[in-house]
C-alpha cells in the first residue's frame, strides 16, 4: 500500500508492478488530480504550457488518472481518499473516502509513505481574502490563472522569493504584470545562491523584467476592499498595491500520519529514512517531499524536497520492495531554475556554506558567453566556482544568465559526484562546436581563473571589495581597460577611475603612477587579468584585479546581458 | 618561439606573455589569417556567422591580427611567415617571409610546434575543376560562399561525411541547396557513431533537410563543363550533378616540420608527445592539430585535432614553458556537431570500440524529450549508452536529436573521466526543472534500461534484430502497444503485427497467442517494457521487447522527431 500519488507514490507503485506482477498495490491519495507536473505548474500561469490538461498527460496523450493506472499499470488507485492513521501492529491503514466520509481499513505487508509537502501560509491577517493564493496543486495554478484572467489583474505581488516564488515572479512578468515580490531574507534565493550571485540575478530581473524586489522586508497585513478582494499589502517597511497576491514562503513535509504512527522524524522535520528509504519501522519505506535525505558533501540531514530525487526514491524503494537491495545515497544540493528569460541554479555547497563548515574557501566568478560569440543564440552565464583551497576539491558551483547555465551545473555535479578536484574539471573533456560551447568551456574557465588565484598568478577583488574601496575614499587608480565604446556604454563613475585601453597601455605606462594601488577593471575580467600581468611585469607590486568585471558589478548604472 | 598561428600557437603565446613578462616570444604562420574561428566556417557558409570578421574578432569586437596580438599581448606575430627548417643543434629556425621570399634564422631557448593539419585532398580527376573546393581555413569558406552566391548554385556535393562534411551539408541543406553526401564507408559519421546511431541520424538529416546520402560509394572522378566549372560527379556505382563540390575526407597533421627536424612521429604520423606536451626534444614542445594523444579509457594513441583540446594543450605546454610543471593527460574521444536543426555527439567509446577491445559490452538506447513533454521547445534525444556488462563501466554515450544531445555528453564526458559506472550515472543528481529536463535525466533513463537489461528484468531486441526476423518469415506476434492515433501515423506494415493498446492488454491477453514469441514494440520503448512484464507476469515466456520502440526504426516510412 502507498499513501501518496503525485510523484514518488506512483513512481513506487508503477516500478513495483514490474517487478512484482502478482502483488496487490494499491495508493490512496487525498487530492483530486494525481500524478501531475507541480513544477510546471509556474509555467502553465504564464502559457508556456499550453493547456491545463498537459499537466496531468502523458506524452502520447492519456491523462494519468486513476482509471489510466488501473488498465495501464494495473494499479488500484483510490483519489479523494485519506489515510487517517497507520495501525503499525496490525499493519493495516484506516483510509477515508473524502466524498462520502466513509471510512475503512486496508491491510498491508509493506507500506509506502509519499505524503509529500504542503505550502507553508504564515497566519497573516487577510490571507483569507479574494486573490490570495499559495500555489502548491494544480487547483491552485487553476485558481490563479483564472483570478488573473477574469479580473484583468495588473499589478502582483509574490511573497517569497525562494525557487517558487522567482519562478513565479517570471511568469507573471511574462504576463506583463507589475510584479514586485517580497522576501525577508535580505536577498533572494537565499537557500541556493550565495549574496554575490543572488544580487546579480536580482539586478538582471529588474531590469529585464521589471520585477521590483523588496529583500529584507516582512509582509505583515493584507488588506481588502469592500468585496473582500485584497487591494494591499503592508510589510514592517511600507506597503504596496496589490490586485493579487501568492504566498511562496515555502513547503514543509506532510508528516502527520507518520507522526501518529510514531515513526521516527529526522531533525529537519521530515520523516527519517535510511540509505534504503526504510522509516524507523521495517515494514514501512517513506520518499518524496516528505522525507529527509543526506547531502552527501557534508553528511548532513537535509529537507530537499525535488521531483529529481523523489523519482529517484521512488525506484530504490519499489526495488527493496521487491527483494532487490538498493540504495539512494542522498543529494548533492543541486537546483535549477528558470524565470523570464534568466536561468540560474546551484550544486554543492555555497560559499557561505563552505565557510560555516569550516573549509579554507577560494572562489572565482566569471562571465562568459555560454557558446562562441559570433553565433547566433549565444548568451551570457556568470559562473562562481567554490573550492577548498588546501586541497583543491570542488565543493560548488552556482550560475545564472540568460544563457546555458544548466549544463555546466550538472557537469559540475557529476565531478562532486566522485569528490573531485578543480583540476579534474579542468581536465574533463567536454564537447566542443560554435553551438554548444567556447574551445574552453565556461565552467573550465572560471576553474582556471581559480587556479590562477591559487597559484598567485593573479590577485583579485571582488565587485564589493571594490564599492567598498570606493565608498572608503581610499586612493588608488581604477584602471579601465576597455574600448571606449564599452566603458561609454556602462562605466563607474568616479574620478579616480582613468580608461586605458588595454593595447595602449603598453606604450601608456609611464602614465600610470607607481605610488598608488591600481586596480583593474574591463568587462568580463579577462582583460584586466592581461593588464594585472602587464603591470606586474612592469614593476607595478600593487595591482588587483576586478574579478568578473562590470559585469559583475551590480551597482549601477543598470546592466543587461 | 612558436610555429603556427591559429589555435593551439596563439594560446601558448598569450599564457606564456602572461607567465613571463619580460620573455621574447615569436610566433610565426605561414598564412593571412590568424587566430580564426575554424569551426565557426560552416555556420558562416549559411549564414548564422553574420560577417566573415566574426570569424577573427574578439567579443568586443577588435580584429584577432598581428597588431592586435602586439598590442594587447605583447607578441611579436609574423603571418605569411614560413618555417622552413629547423636547427635543433644551434636552437635556430630558417624562416621565410612568403610576400618577398626573403629567408633568415630566428634563435630559440624553447620552440613550440603548432603546425595544425591541413585537408586531405585525394588525386581526384578533376579536382582543379572551378567549383571544387577543400573546406579547411577561412579563405576557403570564403571562396565557396563567394562561388555558391555568384554562380547561383543549386546543386552542391559534399564528399565525405566525418563532422566538417556532416556540418557543411547541414549549411548547404539551410541555404536550401539541393545538397548530397558521398561516403566511401558505409555509413555517416564513421569514426564517431556506430552503425545503428548514424543510420538513425541519417535517416532524420535525409527527412528533415532532404540531404541525400550515398554511402559505401567512392568518387572517381570529377567532370566539368567547356568553361572548366566542376558539373558532375562520377562514382564507383554512378554519378550525381554538382554546380559545387566540397571535398571533406578528412585532415591530416602538418608534420613535415617536425620530420625533417628528425623529431619522432607517433603511430598515427601525428608527433609525438610526452605528457607534458614536449616532443622527443626537449627543448621543443607541440600542441594542437600536429600531436597525437593518449585514449584516456584505452591507453590508445589517438589523432584527435579539435580546439578544445588544442586550447588544453596550449595552457599545458605555456606552464611548462614557464618552469609549472602541467601535464595533458589525453582525451575520451568526446566530439559534438550540430547539422541542420539536429544535434549529435559522442563521448568515450561505441559498442564497436569497446567490443573490438574485448569488452562484454551491454547497450541501451532509449529516445526521450530532453524536457518535459508539456513545455515549449521540448525536442528528442535519442542516446544510446555503452557499458562494459561484467564490471557495470561506463564506456560510452552517443547521442543524436534535435533536442538537447550535448548536455548529455558533457555528463557522460565527467563521469568517464573518473572511471564511473553506470550505477554512477544513476546516482547523479542532476539539475531538474521543466525547461532544462524530466524528473528522469534521458541519461539516466536511458541508464536505467541498462540497468534493466543487466538484472534480466527485460529482454530486448534492436530494431536491427526485428528487421531481421521479418525478413526471415520468422513466426511470432509483433504487438504494438501504442494508440490507435500513433499507430496509423507510423507502423510497420505487416501481418504479423497486432494492434492491442497498452491500456487494453491487460484484458485482451486472452487474445494474445501463447503458443508463439511475443516482441512488443511502442513508441519510445518504455509502454513495450510495461507490456513485456505485464506478459511475463502473466506467464507468456518468449516475449522481448524492442529496444527504443518505433523512434529508432529506421526503414520507413520515413520519421520525424
């Protein structure tokens, strides 16, 4: 028996047919629709999705009902049925038909806990009015899209601003909404981007989209108008309009039948399983949004609730079912993301997290185009890679942009896969032709840009080191070697900022003062690196070098990609 | 000094100006162009490179010349400079410069050979032809674009269909050029695709782009008209008309520097190189398209010229000429194109390869969206993974499609890289979200029916294998379990095949005959593995299911992605 039919639930049942013909399997899920796409619900608000059906289809076109995994995968499915608590003696689960109230007991040999995850909805006065949505289910992306719709609504506001909330944020800013989305975390994605990253991608958002962030800011009221529609929201640092208003604050695990059951919950809150998905009772497997996992980097206990390893799960414990040992060994902190026309996402661990775990972090950030340049589609990713600078392991990679993000994460996934080194990503052979990549990937380029740092080839400062510099009224030349074209088009500033183009500064050196520090600024950090060695070269001992470049200063004026 | 200009040259002298600033670095090329985009060629045949100065500009738009390298590098860079011989005993160089002949000797400390490699143009009658044209620098891409514009051409022949052949009829077919492929060897892409992927392949470029294909066919000769332009092409098995003919057989090294310098060359003729990218002296290093290099996964001398492992090559012998000891450890066969709207690429080694080493080799192939199905842009991969049965290696990935192949074999290139098993591949946890994948990576799904295969839990056949027993009047039931929809799209006709849906077999097995073998077939091959256990499980013994479904038939009639 399996309590749960979304992702896990029927990824058990189905790979348990399989393998075990003549078992009776049967999953029970309390909602109306099963099995369905949640994370394109985002995409069905904004019509990339085409029809709400496609959520619920499989790819020839049958909707993955109860009746479809009846004849299809000759499962007993029972929607509108709750399990209401698990008799772990007797092995058996009462279940209750949500139409008729009905109850009953169904008996089990193994039971499968996919319970998984409910929205997080705060207590906030006026989250009962019209236009106040969480978006977890198909019913509510149904509910928004027509609230939208039928109201003409112009102007949203997002609560959250972790995965949900920005892709969400994206959708309604495809729609042309003004879309503003408050977070209380003093940035956004604060559980996957580290702050550097994270105000990047802000910044591109805005600009792009139009999305107005309020970071660091707590909504504290909605308020309606006289036919219950909410019309504001007040946070503790002002208020905004608002014709609608989603709530993605965040998901926590459905545990209250394993709870009762008294199966043991880990320190996340979710349900404790082991390497096998086996909860604290033998007889009972549990996966999905509702359980905790490792993160195999750390060893530690983390609530990861993805549909990547919910399928995952799902097979490991339809194997154990069956008689077959197999393992899910955790996760590695992989997520990704798309909203408007940026993507971004993470593996490993961030910076913030390596330092809190107290490695000898060194990073490196680097903008480059995603595929040659002079080929049509190619866009920019800003890649950071985070490293352990004692023994060059690679602990992380994050990367957002308009362009090819996604590819180097999982590249980069697969080398934390097998614990390797930076000089293993540098080594790795990817493929390489104009529409796919550079001769020197990306990912292999910012990893070379950190091992030129570790190797003290060059000395960089970040784009905050430099604003505080600036704001420091600290003396030193900020030494732009760009094309004037490049620096007319987007420059700081600042007196102490003097272009140089970087072929004339060979034959311009006498002009740059020995007495003061000078720090090298261009693009995308390539070019400041060639000057810092330039200078270096000449005698100058106080050079850094802008890491990233303009492109990864996010202190106006506003960039695009 | 450094002996070639393009890629690997250019990359030693930029890292080695960086390292030492005060060393004297000379490179020399016999060409006009420098530092060019070579693979960037096709894309500007038909027009996706909007200028030919694309092909030369940084991306900030200044010309990749002699100036440019001397101003912003600090390079001293000869063009239309030829070294003629070298002097190993008195460290010098005879050069010439090709615009006046004049001759002198250049001194070196260190030499580093980039000589590149040049095409392969077989004494063909007729090859002095107007309209005949090899395909290797920008010169020629420019002369066929020219002649292809002024002469109005409709008919173009590509000879050769290794990747510049693949890619340039890809350009051809664009540009709506009825365009034809002639491959002595059986089949397309034979160095890099087994049989089965580059048929598949084939198949789809032939329906898509109309490309004809005429493999197993040798050119004889070429045949022109009274104003000597080239108009036709003769064969071995008869003749096609040509307004253009590009030949594209293949490169070989430039070596005859090396030769006569009496360094020593590698079983491929390419030079030989240790690890650290230095040739039998030791005083002269080579990289780029003049070395050979080491099968990571085989120990095998390989003669691998592409550009990412040119710019790998280049940074390693730049460190060790700068006292850093840096080592090059090879590659894993990984190659990529892109032709037409279709994506193929290869990483570690085919069936063949591995099956030629003495592997027991087990494969899958599986064609899957490289998204989910529900999202705009979704398109099909169809991979095919290549393992080593006894110990669970990966050896291989090959993928082809419109969709997403490259991702893929990123992965599948770091999972090599550390020697992984299939298992590995399944652990990965790889970035999920509806834009950028399924829940299920392809990879991973297609690793899975490895996996399934391995533990005995299907029986497969290829659609090779089927087309077999139909041709052999062998008696048994192909059972097609799609819907009627899909079925009438595309089917194989005949008698033997029954009709029976997936979601209706369960209660029409009494229909299905016992007596005889049962081989399943669907549209991807996942519906014909439910259907093989759900009859397995229903005690029929002689069932198989056939591997990838009706994606990966390739004899008619003719499919689509």
């Amino acid at each position: 028996m399996i309590v749960g039919g979304v992702a896990a639930g029927p990824k058990v049942a189905a790979r348990a047919r399989r393998l075990m013909p003549d078992a009776e399997i049967t999953v029970v899920d309390k909602g109306r629709y099963i099995s369905y796409a949640g994370c394109g619900m985002p995409f069905y608000v904004d019509d990339q999705v085409g029809h709400f059906r496609e959520l619920f289809n499989t790819g020839y076109g049958l909707p993955r009902d109860a009746e479809y995994f009846r004849s299809e995968r000759g499962l007993n499915f029972l929607t509108r049925t709750e399990a209401v608590a698990v008799d772990r003696a007797g092995k058996q689960v009462l279940i209750r038909d949500l139409e008729t109230s009905r109850e009953k007991t169904l008996g089990y040999d193994r039971l499968v806990l996919a319970t998984g995850a409910e929205s997080v909805m705060p207590p906030l006065e006026g989250r009962e009015l019209a236009g106040v949505f969480k978006f977890r289910d198909p019913g509510d992306a149904q509910a928004v899209k027509e609230y939208l719709e039928r109201r003409n609504v112009q102007e949203a506001v997002v609560v959250g601003a972790g995965f949900i909330g920005i892709e969400l944020a994206g959708a309604l800013a495809n729609l042309k909404l003004l879309t503003t989305v408050i977070e209380f975390q003093e940035r956004i994605l604060p559980l996957t981007l580290d702050a550097d990253m994270a105000r990047l991608l802000e910044e591109r958002l805005a600009a792009a989209h139009g999305i107005e962030f309020r970071t660091g800011e707590r909504v504290v009221r909605l308020e309606g108008d006289e036919q219950g529609r909410v019309r504001r929201v007040h946070t503790d640092r002002g208020a905004c309009d608002a014709e609608v208003v989603i709530v993605a604050v965040g998901v926590r695990p459905n545990v209250q039948l394993a709870r009762e059951a008294g199966l043991v919950l880990g320190e996340t809150g979710a349900v404790a399983i082991d390497e096998h998905c086996r909860t604290s009772d033998p007889d009972i497997y549990a996966c999905g949004d509702c359980v905790e996992t490792t993160h195999r980097l750390t060893g530690e206990k983390v609530y990861s609730p993805f549909a990547s390893a919910a399928n995952r799960q799902g097979r490991v414990v339809a194997d154990n079912l069956a008689g077959r040992p197999s393992v899910y060994r955790g996760v590695l902190g992989t997520a990704v993301l798309q909203a408007g026309t940026f993507n971004a996402g993470r593996t490993g661990l961030t910076e913030e997290h390596a330092r809190r775990l107290g490695h000898q972090v060194v990073t490196s950030i680097a903008p480059q185009r995603d595929r040659t340049h002079y080929h049509p589609g190619s866009g920019m990713v800003i890649l950071k890679v985070v490293a352990d600078g004692r023994s060059g392991r690679l602990l992380g990679v994050q990367g957002i942009g308009p362009g090819e993000v996604v590819k180097r994460i999982d590249v980069a996934a697969a080398v934390l896969h097998f614990g390797g080194t930076v000089n293993d990503l540098l080594e790795l052979d990817l493929g390489y032709a104009p529409p796919f990549n550079t001769p020197v990937d990306p990912l292999q380029h910012t990893a070379n840009a950190l091992v030129n740092k570790l190797d003290s080839i060059v000395e960089t400062i970040s784009a905050d080191e430099l604003k505080a510099k600036l704001d420091d009224d600290e003396d030193f030349v900020l030494l732009d070697v760009r094309v004037e074209k490049e620096a007319k088009h987007r420059k700081i500033d600042d007196p102490r900022r003097v272009l140089v183009t970087l072929s004339e500064l060979r034959r311009r050196l006498a002009e740059i003062p020995r007495d003061k520090e000078i720090i090298t600024i261009c693009d995308i950090g390539v070019r400041s690196y060639e000057a810092y060695r330039l200078l270096r070269g000449a005698g100058f001992d106080r050079v850094k070098s802008v890491e990233g470049g303009m492109r990864t200063w996010p202190y106006g004026p506003a960039s695009m990609f």
